[in-house]
C-alpha cells in the first residue's frame, strides 16, 4: 500500500503522458455519448458503442448481466486477485439547456447526471491498462453499468446475475462528478456516505362533508397535518441521532374546496438514513404512526413504502488505500475529505456486499460557468476532469493490484 508522501515509481505510478495521447479520444467519446443520451434500461446505442471499441482493442467482455450492460475484463500477471471498476452509463429524461456543439440531440433526454463523463473516463482507464497488462496481477472487470436512475437498478440485476462471481471480485471501486468541487480535485469518505432511499405513499381515508359542519365528517386534511407533524417528530424522538436520517413529505392532495371536506387526502414522501436497522425499523414507525393518527381520529390510513437503494458504505481500508494512492498521483491538495450525502446511488448495492469505495470527481470551473449540479437541464463539466479521473482509478487499481 503506498503511504502519502512516499516516493512512487513514476514510470509505474504516472500516467500523465499516456493520458496525455488519449485526452482528446476520451473527450471525443464523451461527447458522442452526450450528444446520444439513452434512458435507463434503453441504453442499446451505448452497449453498443462500447462494444465496438472493445472488439476493436480485442477486448473480451460479457453482456450476460442483464439489460444493456457490458462486464469487459483484462488480465494481467499471475493472481488471484479481482477488483471491479464500476461506470453507469445511462441519462435522464431532462431537456437538455446548454447550446454547446455536443448538446443532446434528443428531445427531452439528457446526460443530466454524467455519466457519459463515467464511462468516458472507464474506457480511457481500459483503453491504457490493456496495453500495460504486465503492470498488474489479477483479473480487473470493467463494469458498464445500465439503469443506475431507475428502480430497481442496474446495480441489484447485475449482481443477482453474478456479476460479482468468476472470478468472485473482491473490492469495486466507483466514481462520480461532483459539480460541487473544482476540477483537478477528488474528493473521499470512508465509512457510512450516502443514504439509503425509500418512498413513502399514504392515503388518508376520511369521511367528506361540508366545511361549514366539520363535526359530522372525518377530515383527512386535519388528520394528514398530524400525520406530518409526527412524522418529524418519530425523526427526532425515535432515531438514534447519531445515525442520520430523513423523513420529507413533498406532494399532498386532497381535492376538496373552499367550503368542502374532501373524503380522502394523498400524500408522498421519502424516507432516508444511513444504516440498514433503523432503516427497517424506521418503515415501522413510519406505518405505525400513521395508521394509529388515522384510527385516533377514526380514519384509516393505507401506508406503501416502495424500497429504494440501500445505503452506501465505503470500506474504511480500501478508501484510505485509495485516498493514499490519490495522493501519490494528484498530490496532497488535490484530495479532499467529503461529508455525508443525503442523496441515494445503487452503487450502494455493490457496498452492501463487498468491500467498496465510492468517491467524487471535481468538475467545477466557475471560469467557464460551469457550475451548474447534476439533473439540471444546464449541467456540464469541465473535460479536464478525465485527467484526474483516469489518472485516480489507474493509481487505485495499481496500487492494490501490484
Ligand atoms: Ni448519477
């Protein structure tokens, strides 16, 4: 394992000049892909063209995992050793704003979220290591990843089907941009990093009536107002505080008037938080809760929760390994330490059954305006980043497969 500050062999560490020759491919690649986004569980053109490139290098790979993805996997000297190198590869359906030559060219689909800029950047690191097999003991596969936006996920389906056997992998290792830190940067966080995700669907069932004479009905509206104040209330009484969580309600619809009590009212939310037990325990709560304010009131309350991802671990020894190989390549100031996120990943899958390490790619140049966060209809990067991004996932896997 390479310690900061020590020396590294730059002829095996440093891949500055082979990035270097490639840049302008990879940024042509993601371009291509920008400009031909595919939604999740659609992404044929892009398997596709990925394909073409790996039969093009003589690559072997498998789309045995499900939907379009594509497992690639090169070997290098004797080992037994399999760490696994994950990018997603489909957009989101966004209208993209930006005016720019490689702008999406099709309606209401976006690479909104980067993950062109993931699989750009996975394919320079394969596109390098193939010809450098000799520097590395083992077997690394490629994962391209489809359906990371959409339930159930790419993730799940690829591991159900195996993706994680034959070789059995031992360590996955993921990036993503992150519109929050300057390019030339990466950011990291072992231990507990992002949330799980469920959604959360209440149907408050009441008795309708006028306005003018509440006693002679059961208001749901008055009833879903107590069910939202105890729900915050079940966050900040009932959870361990040390174990971040989130209860949000974001949508409420009972369709009665000015002067009319609506029989019934409809609400929707999202539950997260950062460990698998309250989590279970928190759907529990959240049922009871609601069902038990409803009865009080004389009312019923059907409760659906719809699971999302689960949360995110990253390996404590594997992102130490990595922030320390970071280090090597980028230098000390060009790592940071990031804090928790409340957003969700199915990477996460991946996390919750082998040792992983998920990190951030900076993007950000307020120079050229591109400050904008991912699923915004003017997101972009700046394409430096693929120099940090490559020159990071070589510096890992080489690392920890030398
Ligand atoms: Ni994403």
């Amino acid at each position: 394992m390479y310690q900061v500050g020590k020396e590294f062999n730059p002829n095996k560490m440093n891949f500055h000049k082979e990035i270097e020759n490639i840049f302008d491919q990879i940024v042509a690649w993601r371009r291509h892909l920008h400009a031909n986004p595919e939604l999740s569980f659609e992404e044929k053109n892009t398997s596709a063209f990925i394909c073409d490139l790996l039969d093009k290098w003589g690559v072997s790979y498998s789309r045995e995992y499900g939907g379009y993805s594509i497992v690639a996997s090169l070997k290098g000297r004797e080992g037994e050793k399999c760490i696994a190198l994950r990018a997603d590869m489909d957009a989101l359906p966004i209208q993209e704003e930006n005016t720019c030559e490689y702008k999406s060219k099709v309606s209401g689909c976006m690479h909104a979220c980067g993950h062109d800029v993931h699989t750009a950047n996975l394919l320079g690191v394969l596109a390098i290591l193939k010809d450098h097999t000799d520097l590395f003991g083992g077997t690394i596969k490629f994962i391209f990843q489809h359906a990371e936006e959409k339930l159930p996920g790419g993730a799940s389906i690829m591991i159900e089907k195996g993706v994680l056997q034959n070789p059995k992998v031992e360590e996955i290792y993921g990036l993503h941009v992150f519109p929050d830190l300057e390019v030339g940067k990466v950011g990291f966080r072992s231990g507990m990093y992002m949330a799980s995700c469920d959604e959360l669907y209440f149907r408050i069932i009441g008795k309708g009536g006028h306005g003018a004479m509440p006693h002679k009905t059961i208001d749901p509206i008055q009833i879903s107002a107590q069910i939202i104040q105890a729900l915050q209330t079940v966050n900040s009484r009932s959870f361990d505080p040390t174990i971040p969580s989130v209860i949000s309600i974001g949508r409420i619809e009972g369709l009665g008037a000015t002067n009319v009590i609506p029989d019934e009212v409809k609400m929707q939310g999202t539950f997260r938080t950062l460990n698998e037990e309250w989590r279970a325990k928190g759907h529990e709560l959240i049922t009871e809760i609601a069902k038990g304010i409803a009865k009080a009131n004389g009312a019923q309350c059907e409760v659906e929760i719809i699971k999302g991802y689960p949360y995110l671990e990253n390996d404590q020894e594997l992102t130490e390994s990595a922030m320390a190989a970071a280090r090597n390549t980028l230098g000390e100031e060009r790592v940071i330490d990031l804090p928790i996120r409340m957003t969700g990943e199915d990477f996460a899958y991946y996390s919750q059954k082998i040792p992983a390490c998920f990190f951030r790619l900076g993007v950000r140049n307020e120079e050229k305006g591109i400050i904008h966060g991912v699923h915004n209809s003017k997101f972009d990067v700046d394409e430096a980043c693929f120099k940090t991004g490559v020159q990071t996932m070589l510096g890992i896997v080489l690392d920890r497969m030398s």
